[in-house]
C-alpha cells in the first residue's frame, strides 16, 4: 500500500539540525503514527513521503521557511524581572506560557540579569533547517473516526 491522503502512516525517524545534533527522534520511543494528508507533519515533510510505501527510506532536508519559519529577533524581548511575580528563581531554559497579539505562546528565558528577563518566543527549531531520516514501518486505511478526527487512534497516535 502507498502513501496518500487519508492512509494511517507509521514512521521511524530522527530528526538532526544542520550539525547533526539529533533534535527529535523516534528511537527508544514508540515510532510515529499520523494521518496523511491532513496537516499533521510539516507539509514538506508529508510530501516527500507522498507514494512510498512500508520499508521505504528517505533523508529530506527542510529549509526553516518550510518548516517553522525563520528565527526573528523582534520575536526576543526583555521584560522586568518584576512581572515575573510569584516565580522565585527564574533561569536559562525556563519556559512560560505568555498572552500577546497572537493568543496564548510559549516563550523561553534565554538570558539572566538582576533586573531584565530576556525571553525569547521563536518557536524552539525556528530558523534550522531540519533533517529528517524517516523509515516507513506500517501503512493502513484509516477508520471512519479517524477520518473523523483528522488524527490516529491506537498506537502511536494521539488516544
Ligand atoms: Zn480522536
């Protein structure tokens, strides 16, 4: 069976930035079950998939505009420690849930001072180009809730 719109596709991956430091990856977990085709991966990603089938191989590298966008220094703000009332001890790598112009974001804490918090809310693999190594391990046609849900059920899946 190939991969196209609608198939329930299980994967194996690992996903490595430009230095080969691996960023994500399936190993050691349980491999990745999606629905083709309605916007689960990266679209770039879905598309190099598109027609292969179970024990098929691909290496793809995803330029950060097709992937999550560029990384953007207006996205970095420094914000006074005193809003950061009831958090007592705020460090590098912290993330925060943050309301702005776009609704509810994350937003992680790249820099320390004793009175500006430096904050930045790139989307973490913004402006990386993203290589992923992907094996096909199972192709199958979705169930009708599936199809319903636009997401897999069962192993791998989302419930
Ligand atoms: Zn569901």
């Amino acid at each position: 069976m190939k991969i196209e719109k609608d198939k329930v596709v299980t994967i194996d991956y690992t996903l490595t930035d430009d230095h080969g430091t691996v960023l994500d990856s399936s190993k050691g977990h349980q491999p990745l079950a999606y629905l083709h085709g309605n916007g689960n991966l990266i679209p770039a990603l879905e598309h190099s998939l598109e027609g292969k089938s179970v024990g098929n191989h691909i290496d793809v590298a995803i330029a950060p505009a097709d992937a999550y966008g560029e990384w953007e220094q207006e996205r970095v703000k420094e914000i006074p420690r005193s809003q950061f009332s009831g958090v007592e001890e705020i460090e590098v790598g912290m993330q925060f849930s943050a309301r702005g112009n776009e609704g509810e974001h994350t937003v992680t804490v790249t820099k320390v001072s004793p009175d500006i918090i430096t904050v930045d809310a790139n989307h973490p693999l913004a402006g990386k180009t993203l290589h992923f190594d992907v094996t096909v391990v199972d192709v199958r046609h979705a169930t009708d809730d599936e199809l319903a849900h636009r997401h897999v059920h069962g192993p791998g899946g989302h419930h």
